[in-house]
C-alpha cells in the first residue's frame, strides 16, 4: 500500500531481458535504506526488490507488468518516481494507493499557468474519473480538475513539478494511471446492480 507521495527520483542505469522477464537496475538515493523483498512503487507500479549492489537495486517485471504500464518505454538513462510503502500508523499525506497500474494514458496538453502546469492525459479504459476526485499518475497522488470520459486534467505546483518526472512530460508521454481505489469499487458494484 502506498500514498501516491513521491520520495525521490530514480536512475535506471541498466536492463536485462531473461526470458519474458526485464530486470531493471536503479540507482536512488533510497538505495541503503532497502533490502530484499521489499516493495517499491516505480512510476506507481508495485516492484520487489530482488538485489541490493551499492547506489542501486534491482527489481524485476513480468509481462504481465510490461504490458499494462510504460515500463516497456524505459531506457537507460530514465528517471522514475520512486515511493516506499507506507508505514501503519502514519499519516496519510495522499490518497490509498495499492501500486497496481490500471492502464497508461497519453498527455495530450501541457498548459503554462504562470507559476503551475495543467496536465490534460488521454485513456482508452472504462474508468471514469471525477472531478476534485484522487487520480495517481506515474505513482504521484493528485487531484483531478476536469473530467469527462477517457480524458482528464491535473494541475502541478512548482514543487510537484521538479521533484517528480512530471517536468520531462511532452505531447505524447506515456504514463501509468492508477484510479482511485474507492471509485473502482464503486463503479464495479454499479455493474453488477445493472447486471
């Protein structure tokens, strides 16, 4: 479980197919406070820690990660938003994330609010989003402004802005998107009263 409140940026400074399998090597700031076993939100996907080497980590996908998220779209060289679980009994600074990656979606608009950015991003997935509702995108807990379907906007503050990889975002970025966790319930116990 996770908050969607993004720690520090990090590294990947290497990639490994085995099999239908990628391992991907992180360098963090983060890296001596891991150990084996542990999960750690990448872009908001939910990864183990497999190998612990100095600065860096490694953490391994299957295809079923690869195909649902943009781990596939990782290079070296790539910078990722990285967040540790959370601890029972601290404070709840987002919103509850589980670190499971619905689907990507695509920014379509970055507009300049003179001291923020507003973020529009694109989704073929039945999911709707709310207005004032939680989104997370690429793992980070925000607020959505509009909303209609297959397509929402975020605003950034400065602080989001430089310490996430949201200011390396352009036309075309592919992100993760996770729904907020209260809404995919409730939309799934709609269905089934229709059903």
């Amino acid at each position: 479980m996770f908050t969607g409140i993004i720690e520090t940026l990090g590294t990947i400074v290497a990639i490994e197919k085995d099999q239908s399998n990628v391992h991907f090597t992180v360098e963090s700031t983060i890296t001596h406070e891991l150990k084996i076993d542990q999960s750690v939100a990448h872009n908001g996907c939910c990864l183990t820690v497999v190998k612990l080497d100095g600065d860096s980590y490694v953490v391994t996908a299957i295809q079923e990660t690869l195909d649902k998220t943009n781990l596939s779209d990782w290079e070296v060289g790539s910078k990722v938003n990285l967040e540790r679980c959370m601890l029972l009994g601290a404070r709840l600074d987002g919103h509850i994330v589980q670190g499971h990656v619905d689907t990507t979606a695509t920014c379509s608009a970055i507009e300049d609010l003179n001291g923020s950015w507003k973020y529009t991003f694109h989704y073929d997935f039945d999911q709707p989003t709310v207005a004032k509702g939680s989104i997370t995108v690429n793992g980070v807990s925000l607020t959505v402004v509009d909303s209609e379907k297959g397509l929402f906007s975020v605003c950034i503050i400065p602080y989001t802005q430089e310490h996430t990889n949201f200011h390396a975002f352009k036309v075309g970025t592919k992100i993760n998107l996770e729904f907020d966790i209260i809404g995919k319930y409730v939309a799934r116990l709609m269905e089934q009263h229709k059903a």
